[in-house]
C-alpha cells in the first residue's frame, strides 16, 4: 500500500522524462502518421511503462517537414498512474499497468 501511496504522491513522471536527453529510463517513441498530422507516443520503462500521446500538425516547407504542437490526448483513466499508449490497427489504444506496481499482497487486498 505504501509503494502506491508514494507513486500516486508523484508527478507524472514522463512529462519530465520525455523532455530530459538524459533519462535514466529508456524512452521510446511510435509514430503514426496520416496526410498532415501524427500521433506520436512517447513511454518510458523504468521497469514499469507508461506513455504520454500528443498531437502535432506537419507543415511540409519545401523539403523540410515543420511539426507544430496541438495537443495531448489524454489518457482515459484519469486515476491510473501507469497508463501506456499503443498503436493497434491505426488506432490509438492505453493499457493500464498500474497493477504491475502492487506486491502480491496488495494486489489481493481490497483498496
């Protein structure tokens, strides 16, 4: 209970990885792509994976492509903690690993 109470306690962490060159996570990034926009995802693991998804229009300028920033897709369980994004089909679809993080006996315990 007490490793919850902590995660739950911090920031979103991936913000703060998805921006640092230096992560002690490894970061990977998935891109999906249709005419003049992307998604792109964005998920560290460290062990436990969770992402951040955002939006950004492609401006193509002669040869070089300019990505402008739209937005982030938010995850849909705004009570999950570990939240990991992932293309399927050409969708975007989340999974919740947040349980990966309790111990055996917090996982049989009611919260």
């Amino acid at each position: 209970m007490l490793k919850l109470a902590l995660i739950l306690a911090m920031a979103n962490p991936i913000n703060l990885l998805s921006e640092c060159p230096a992560a002690p996570a490894p970061v990977h990034r998935d891109t999906l792509m249709s005419a003049d926009t992307a998604i792109v995802i964005t998920t560290a693991c460290a062990p436990i994976c969770s992402s951040i998804a955002r939006v950004y229009a492609i401006n193509k300028v002669s040869e070089d492509a300019v990505w402008t920033f739209i937005r982030t897709i938010p995850a849909p369980d705004e009570h999950a903690v570990f939240q990991e994004a992932y293309f399927d089909n050409g969708h975007l679809l989340w999974r919740d690993n947040t349980p990966d993080m309790l111990d055996d006996e917090e996982k049989n315990s009611k919260l």
